[in-house]
C-alpha cells in the first residue's frame, strides 16, 4: 500500500542530498514503517553504483536480517537505473513508487520488462509527484550549468 507521507520524505530527502551529488532519494519500508532513507552518495565514498536505491536496499536487508523484501515498498524520486532495477528484482521488492521517470534510460518501465527481468508480481507505480521529483534535478542540473 502506498503512504505519501513516506514519499512526501523521500522528497524532503532527496533536497538534503549531499552537494555535488544528483539529488535521489529512496525509502525502503514495510506499510507505513520507515525501515531504511538514502541519498546517492557517489563522490565520498568514490563508488558511482552508491545510489540512494542501493544504500537503502542494503541497510533494510542488514536491518531486517533478511534475503528478500517481497513485504516491502521503496519509494524513489527518480525511476531506477538499471542496476538498481535489477538489484530490486533480486531482491524481490513487492511495491516501487517513484517520482520522475527517466525519459532518457527508463530501466525499470522499459529495459527490464522488454527483456522478461520483471519475474515476480512487483507492483510499480511512476510518476508520483512527477512535477516536484523533475524540478529537483532539473534545478541541480540547470545550478550545475551556471557554476561552471
Ligand atoms: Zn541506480
């Protein structure tokens, strides 16, 4: 089931993403429990695969002791990557809720359905608060031009 007030902090989130880092967000929780928050977080840990869905993933599964997230939701600013698409497909996640979808790499709603990677019955949901998650990046990007 989806709760705004989980998406409505993984926007909140995504706005105190460290400086110099695309402002993504992801929450992972169980119905209206917040199990875990991220923001990409690429440059101080020099891994460019540290994105906010992957952190998130990891300290639920750490948290929860547990292999697979199928009772799960994660709520993401951004549509996935197709790394962290895939990584949500292995580890079974039931619900994805994000924001923005991602008109140049849409991974998650056209990569990995195209190619069958979508097995289990996830249910996906983009473009919640498409205006708000858009407008993040695009002002970082357009801040990013103007600095340079
Ligand atoms: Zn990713």
């Amino acid at each position: 089931m989806f709760y705004p007030e989980i998406f409505k902090l993984a926007i909140e989130t995504a706005k105190n993403t460290p400086q110099d880092e695309v402002p993504v967000s992801a929450i992972v929780a169980i119905e209206n429990k917040v199990i875990s928050v991220a923001t990409n977080n690429t440059f101080s840990t020099k891994k460019d695969w540290y994105h906010a869905e992957y952190i998130t993933v990891c300290n639920a599964i750490d948290k929860l002791q547990t292999r697979y997230l199928n009772n799960a939701s994660i709520y993401i600013t951004l549509e996935p990557c197709i790394f962290c698409s895939t990584l949500l497909e292995k580890v079974r996640i039931g619900h994805i809720y994000f924001g923005a979808y991602n008109t140049d790499k849409p991974a998650l709603t056209e990569c990995l359905p195209k190619f069958g990677y979508l097995k289990n019955n996830v249910e996906i949901i983009g473009g919640i608060y498409e205006r708000t998650c858009n407008n993040i990046l695009v002002n970082f990007f357009t801040k990013m031009r103007n600095d340079e």
